[in-house]
C-alpha cells in the first residue's frame, strides 16, 4: 500500500462518489466479476483534468458499454461485481502504480491537460484513494471465498473501440485475454466460438495481458491462482441495451460451459 504525506487534503470530497461499487454482493456463482474501467466520474478538485465533455465521455475515458454488460452478466450469472466509478483518466484501476499510464497523459492522441507535471504527491493521492479501495474490496471477497472453501472463477469486463486514431481497423469481436495460466480461457473461448462460429473472437486480441499492463489479472487470478480471464468486447457492438443483452447472453453461456467443463476434468 502507498502512503503520501497527511498535510495533504483529501482528492475526494464528500459530494464524490466512493470509488467501488458493490452489485449483488451474495450472488452465489463460482463468477467474481469486475469492471475496472467503468465510469466517467472526475474529483471536483480535479475539475475535468481540462477536457471537454466529448473526451471526458469516450472511450478514453471508459470502457463503452462494459458496465452494462458486466450488469446483465451479474444478474443472468448470479454473481458478485465490483464496478469502478472514476474515469480511467483520473487513475487507471487496471494498471499498477509503476506503469507510465496508470495516470496517462496522453490517451489515443489526446492529450489530457490535468495530467501534465503533476506532483508525486497527487499521483499518490490518487491511487492510494481511488485504485486502491476498489482492489481491496475485491481482495476482500476473494479472502473470504477461501476462508470458507467456496471456490472463484475471476472475469474482468472491458470494451475497445474498433479504431484507435490513426490506427487500422480492430476486426474482432471479443477478444479473450490471458497470459501464464491459459487454461480457463481458452475452455471459454473453445465453448463460445463453437457457439457462435460467425463472430470473429480470438485469444489476446487486441491487447494481451502482463505485469505492467494489468493488475487485476496478475494480481487477483494469476497470484492466487484462480481460473480467469479478461474479455474484450468492441464497443460499437454494445452501445445499446439490445446489444448489452445479447453479448452478456453470449458470454454467460461461455463462461457456465468452461465452469463446468473444469468441473467435470477435475
């Protein structure tokens, strides 16, 4: 845990909101499901790091579409999410403290003025205020799944843009993440794929997962050595409640496949 100097005054304000969200927090599924690039919200303090409305609500910003997503699958799954209510921009819940854009200053060409030179002290603030409680929350849940025997299967929800400017065009559709351990995710991506063999999905695509690009897989999955993955659904596909429940429909029937899967060759 970092620490910074207590002269400071607080980044969040009581008129805030608290970093975490905690939905259907005794669902019952195996499913631990987080969405670290959930919302748009900035500190008051940090007064829109300097950006106009139309940046602060793309896809620099957020994950489009993931929380909705990662919503229906809550509910069609029965399990516990973690959403994460600040902006990417402000600090990036998936990223350790180390990473250069963790608190980026330049996202897909824009430049984010809020972030320019700012003290060590405020990077500090910001993690240990905001990144930090939504991993210990999630931390938490997971030391008690163990404490109690009850088994965790960990799925983070993002969403990407077909194109990042001045880029090629991203043709998949979902992209299934995961790095040391593939073994849940390729059951998942086996079962969806001969599910649905005319969407374009692929394993690590169009990011692939490691130490200094992500957190949440490193961290919760890989270290405690629970079955997970990292999908990535294109954002253009859920933009709208229709296309929301349709890819968590999809999803869900992937992910109880793989479960059960598992199940059966343990």
């Amino acid at each position: 845990m970092l620490q910074y100097s207590e002269t400071f005054p607080s980044l969040l304000s009581p008129s805030d909101p608290r970093p975490v969200e905690l939905v259907n927090a005794d669902g019952r599924a195996d499913f631990v499901l987080v969405c670290e690039h959930a919302g748009t919200a900035v500190p008051r303090r940090l007064r829109s790091l300097g950006l106009p409305a139309a940046e602060s609500l793309g896809h620099i910003a957020y994950d489009v579409g993931a929380e909705d997503v990662a919503r229906r699958l809550s509910d069609q799954l029965d399990a516990p999410l973690f959403l994460q209510r600040y902006s990417r921009l402000v600090v990036d819940c998936n990223r350790p403290f180390s990473a250069p854009d963790c608190i980026p200053e330049v996202s897909d060409g824009t430049v984010v003025p809020g972030n320019l030179n700012i003290a060590e002290y405020q990077r500090r603030q910001r993690y240990t205020e905001i990144h930090e409680p939504f991993h210990r929350g999630v931390a938490l849940l997971l030391d008690r799944r163990a404490t109690a025997g009850s088994p965790a299967v960990l799925v983070a929800v993002h969403s990407f843009t077909p194109r990042l400017a001045g880029g090629p065009g991203r043709p998949w559709q979902l992209g299934v993440l995961s790095n040391r351990d593939r073994s849940f995710a390729e059951r998942f991506l086996g079962s969806f794929q001969k599910r649905n063999p005319t969407t374009i999905s692929a394993h690590n695509e169009p990011y692939v997962v490691d130490d200094q690009g992500d957190y949440t897989i490193p961290v919760h999955g890989e270290a405690r050595g629970l079955p997970h993955l990292l999908l990535e659904i294109r954002n253009d596909l859920i933009g709208d409640p229709e296309g929301q429940h349709r890819w968590a429909s999809l999803i869900a029937d992937g992910l109880i496949d793989a479960r059960e899967t598992k199940h059966v060759n343990d």
